[in-house]
C-alpha cells in the first residue's frame, strides 16, 4: 500500500523485483542507495519475511518510520554482539537479509 505511490509518482518499473522477491533462501540483498526513497521502496517490495539491517541514517529517520514498520528491522552496529548473532541465526535458518 505505501508502495503505490512510489510506482505512480516515480513511474518505477518492477517487474524484476519478482526475481529478487522469489529467490530460495538463503538470500543477502545488498542494497545501495543515495536517498530515502530506495530504503522505502525495498521495504515495500522484498519479501516480508526479510531482516532488513539499516544503515543509521535510515534507522533514525523519522520519515521512514511507516515503511519501517511494515517489516523486520535491526539498525547496523558492528560492535553490538546481538546483531552479529541475529544475522548468523537468520542465514542458518534459511532466512532472507536486505543489507544497507
């Protein structure tokens, strides 16, 4: 729902989005991105089932929040124990990962 305006502003083409969408786990995106519209979009489009791992930048952004609240989100701290460990827990378990 948060998508379709993306996809009619934007004029975005997704049709291979579904490659991305129905790959077997387990599955690393890597997602490059220069401004909030990219963590949006992939937040709206990948599966629902994916860890998405958030730079800080889009971890705090108060305007993300509706797109961040539409999926699973961690924001990235090399030095935090947790994350590592809840990263290694989802790939062993076949899971997804969009990394940031």
């Amino acid at each position: 729902l948060l998508y379709v305006p993306f996809k009619l502003a934007y004029r975005i083409a997704d049709e291979r989005i579904r490659v991305a969408r129905n790959a077997k786990a387990p599955v690393i995106y890597v997602i490059s991105h220069q401004s909030r519209f990219e963590p949006a979009l992939m937040l709206s489009l990948l599966p629902d089932d994916t860890l998405h791992i958030l730079d800080d930048a889009s971890a705090r952004s108060p305007w993300l929040e509706p797109w961040r609240e539409l999926g699973r989100t961690i924001a990235f701290n090399a030095e935090h124990v947790f994350v590592s460990r809840r990263l290694v827990r989802v790939l062993k378990g076949k899971g997804r990962l969009a990394v940031y």
